[in-house]
C-alpha cells in the first residue's frame, strides 16, 4: 500500500467516525440553540437533582438557580424525556416571558402529546424573538404533527430567510417535513 493510499484510507476512516459520532448530536438536538454550556447526563441524577457541569456531578435542585441555570437544566431533562421533570423546573425560572423558557415550555408540551398547549408557547417565544430559530422549528414540528404541511413549510422558509439554512433547526424541521417523524 502506498502512503498516498494509506493517507486517504485514513482520512475516510476519520471521516467516518467522526460521523457516527454527529449523528446521535444531531438527533438529540444538542447545542440546538447555540447554547453549548448546558449538557450533562439528566438520566444519571436521581429526583431532586440535577446534573451540575461545573461540578460533573448531580446536585440537589436550589432556589439559588438563575434563570439561564434553570433553563439549562429543564432543557436537558427534556431531551433526556424526563417531562414532568422539565416543567417543573421551568415553573421556577422567574422570567415567564424569557423566550428559551417559552420554547421549552413547547418543547415539552408537544412531546407529552399536548400539542395544542404547545403551539402557543412557541408562538409567545417568536412573538418576543422573531429570530428564534429553535422556537420556529419545533413550532413547525408541532404543524407537522397537527397536519399542517403548509404552515411547517412556512416556517422553514422563515428559518432559512433569517439565516439559519445550515443550522440544526432548519435541519429537523426539514427532516420532519420529509419523513413526518419529529424531534
């Protein structure tokens, strides 16, 4: 074999796993919203506790908690499908209005089935940020699920005119248009 072979045989194979290791970030929607401090292992803490990346290890829930905290920590239970957990937590943050919060609020909804609900959180968080580009996907996700092909079009067009065509948003919004499976 020569270099030049063993050289490129190296690179695919580089390539390779380095694809089998996106894929599952892809699909769990990690550092979907560019937000790359939250993360942590939400399945590893018992109840009452959340995982603390600073620390690498599960702590017990405080009301010493900011707002970005608790939105970290809902976010993580949610994609971990620990719901009840997520909305719980998202009750505590004292913006209402902080549109990650609202998101997630949607987020949550529409995966416990309550679609509807959610629809209206995304909705209020697009209202307040127009550019949420997260918040657009899972609304389109949520017309998806509710049927509404044209309104999920709509907002992948929105996602795409405001930037966001090579983000994980306007990815899975696309992949659910195509397949009619959500995120």
């Amino acid at each position: 074999m020569t270099t030049l072979t063993m050289k490129n045989t190296l690179l695919a194979l580089a390539a390779t796993a380095s694809l089998a290791f996106a894929a599952p970030v892809f699909a769990a929607g990690g550092g979907s919203d560019g937000d790359s401090s939250g993360g942590g292992d939400a399945n590893k803490c018992p109840a009452g506790q959340v995982y603390d990346n600073a620390a690498k290890k599960c702590v017990k829930k405080s009301s010493q908690l900011n707002d970005n905290q608790i939105y970290l920590f809902a976010r993580q239970y949610a994609y971990a499908g620990k719901y009840d957990e997520a909305l719980d937590m998202l009750k505590r943050a004292k913006n209402q209005n902080d549109p990650r919060i609202l998101n997630y609020y949607g987020y949550t909804n529409r995966k416990l089935g309550n679609v509807d609900v959610a629809m209206t959180y995304y909705k209020k968080a697009i209202a307040l940020d127009g550019n949420y580009l997260l918040a657009r996907s899972y609304m389109g996700q949520g017309l998806v699920l509710q049927g509404d092909i044209e309104g999920a079009r709509v907002q992948l067009v929105e996602i795409r005119d405001r930037g966001g065509k090579d983000t994980y948003a306007y990815k899975a919004l696309y992949e659910a248009l195509k397949t009619g499976s959500t995120y």
